[in-house]
C-alpha cells in the first residue's frame, strides 16, 4: 500500500475515527484503526466493538492495499507536522511496518494484520429514514446533558429515540434522564420514521456523532433494526450496538397539576444561578429560590465560605414559594434555553418542576427539587 494525502484532510479523519479507540484495550488490534487505500480512496475505520466509524476521504493511491495501524499514534504525528504537507504513507508487507513521510520528517510504526481486525456486521436494517443536520443537532445537543452515568441502570445510558404523537401529530421524540432531570425533545416526524421501534442510543455513540456531524450541512440518512443503527452522510458512516433494555415510562414522571408560573430571562437567570451558587461547598451546589410577586431571589449558602444572595425581575403571581435545585442541574437546563424567556411552571417544594424554552415548543424538562 502506497499513498499521498493533504495533511488536513488525513487529520479530520484521523481525529473522527481515533476518538472512537479507547486508550487502554486488552485486545491490542483494537487499538489500531484499519486503513483501505484503492481507486483514489484512503478509508479509515475505527471500532471498540460496539461502535464503528468509517470514513472515506480522497487521496492519491499509488498501490492499493490494506493494513492496520496504531490509532493515536499515528494522530499526534500528522497534527504535529506542517500545515500544508503532503503526506506519503508507504507500507511493506516484507518490513511489517508503515512509513509515514512528511518534507523531513519520517516515522516508521508497527502494523497489526487486517485480517485481525474486526469488522461490525450490520444485519438487515429495515427501518431508514432521512433528517437534517440541523434537527439531529438540536435532539442531541438538547437530551445529551440528562444521560445517566450509573452503569447499575444501563438502560437510563443513552437517548431513547422514538416515534410518539403530541395530540394527535406525529413526532419524532429523543428523551434522556439520570432519574434527577429530564430532557423531552421532539421534532415533526420524517417520512418512512412512523413505524421505526424505540430504541436507546448509547451515550458513546450519541458523543461521537455529535462531533462528526458538526461541520455537516444536508440531511444524515439514519437506518436501523431492533439492535443496530447506522447514520450516513458525506464520506462517513457511523455504526453502533444498541442498548438492549426497557427505557422506563418518562410521561409518568411529567408532571400535569403544576399551575404556578414563573417566567424570566433564561440567559440573566442562568448567569445568576452560575454566580450565587459559587461560595456553596456541598457537592450538591444546592441554590434556593425564593418566589414572591415579580421578584425570584437565589440564596446559597456555604458551610464555611460564607452565604450569596441575588435579585432579580421576573413575571410571577402565584404566591410565595420557597424551592432549592441542584445549580449544576438547573445550569444545565437553563443552557438550552435559546429564547430570551424560561417558563417555569411549579407545584409546590417537594413536587417536580417543569421548564421549558419560550421559543421551542417542542423541548421540555423536568427538573427534581431538593431540600435547602
């Protein structure tokens, strides 16, 4: 195998697939990433077993082959040469190794077999659809922040992604939970998505195509079956296991008796939470809220560092209410609030609290309270 390739162009690549390669592997090649070079195509694939990621980029292939090589390592050497370079991979089946040129400079790295490396088996995938980039964006970016981190409730470890209806229009919903808050986010269905099962995204997967998807424009095209799930678009392919688990029934934990509305600049409120929450030292950051007629107080107190109070305008006429959260909670929700104003409708301080975003009727959080 025999190559050159612009710098940047290997580099986007190689910073997509290495992400997926976990730093410590027990099973050597999965510390490699596969390399396919043929037809003026360099492919680069990536997997932990559960995800894979192939990319196809453009380069001058001189002589087809395939061979895999160390991941990150072969990273930090192309995002420490020039801007600029070309760059020549050359690899001897004879040497055992691949040589990486670059003006001057010239490694020689340790190759792994291709024929150890494995390959993800998609399976039949009945179900395709197509969604824009801007709407797959917006269902991560605004679910991802309330995915559950305790392993003990694996099922709680991803996005449930699912066809729903909202009064009697069909939608596409992403919902996350940590059992503490929840994101409820949903979108006009796409066509041929109506009959898709519901499934549960995992976290790893959820991040990673986040990041693959940031400088895509167009539409993903997303394929799935009851275990797997594919995401294409320009020269990638994404690929990943599903969570194999029952998401829990989120529209019992939504409340629907709550009637006492508080409305307020979300991006002033979250500044304010974000300051008075600084001198509390519990691990909690727990923050008060003090409702009285127009006027939201935040209180926080510190067991040694002190106490902060502050002050704001708000529109609320329910009576007085005294209500704490978790400020890293309330922050996280309050940062997906893209309009001027966050509606916060309450029941009392025991009972959860919904937000939601006054210009994105299609999000929606239920924040738990704590006691202060």
């Amino acid at each position: 195998m025999k190559l050159t390739i612009e710098r940047s162009t290997l580099l986007t690549a190689l910073n997509h697939v290495q992400s997926v390669v976990e730093r410590r592997n027990t099973i050597p090649i999965l510390s490699n990433i596969l390399l396919n070079a043929d037809n003026g195509t360099l492919g680069l694939t990536a997997t932990d077993l559960d995800l894979a990621i192939n990319e196809q980029i453009a380069a001058e292939v001189l002589t087809s082959g395939s061979i895999t090589v160390p991941a990150h390592l072969l990273y930090d050497i192309v995002r420490k040469l020039p801007d600029g370079s070309q760059v020549e991979l050359d690899y001897q089946s004879a040497e055992g190794r691949i040589a990486v040129r670059a003006g001057r400079s010239q490694f020689a790295l340790s190759c792994l077999p291709k024929d150890d490396f494995p390959i993800m088996e998609t399976g039949e995938l009945p179900h395709r659809f197509t969604l824009s980039t801007a709407e797959l964006k917006r269902l991560i970016d605004k679910t991802r922040f309330a995915i559950s981190t305790e392993e003990t409730r694996y099922y709680l470890n991803g996005v449930y992604l699912h066809a729903a209806d909202n009064d009697g229009i069909p939608v596409l919903r992403a919902v996350a939970t940590d059992g503490h808050r929840l994101a409820r986010v949903e979108t006009p269905i796409p066509a041929d998505a109506e009959n898709m099962p519901g499934i549960i995204i995992p976290r790893k997967a959820v991040n990673e195509l986040r990041k693959l998807i940031d400088d895509t424009d167009g539409n993903i095209s997303i394929s799935l079956s009851d275990n797997k799930i594919c995401f294409s678009f320009g020269g990638s392919l994404l690929t990943s296991k599903l969570i194999d688990g029952t998401f829990p029934d989120y529209e019992r934990v939504i409340p629907s008796g709550n009637t006492k509305v508080l409305e307020l600049d979300g991006k002033t409120f979250a500044q304010a939470v974000d300051r008075v929450s600084t001198v509390s030292t519990e691990k909690s950051r727990a923050i008060k809220l003090t409702l009285t007629d127009d006027t939201v107080t935040l209180s926080a107190t510190g067991s040694e560092s002190g106490s902060a109070t502050e002050e704001l305008a708000a529109s609320y006429s329910s009576g007085d209410l005294e209500i704490g959260f978790n400020s890293k909670y309330l922050l996280d929700i309050t940062g997906q609030i893209e309009g001027e104003n966050a509606h916060f409708v309450l029941a009392d301080a025991q009972s959860p609290t919904i937000v939601r975003d006054g210009t994105d009727d299609g999000a929606l959080y239920v924040l738990m309270p704590m006691r202060v």
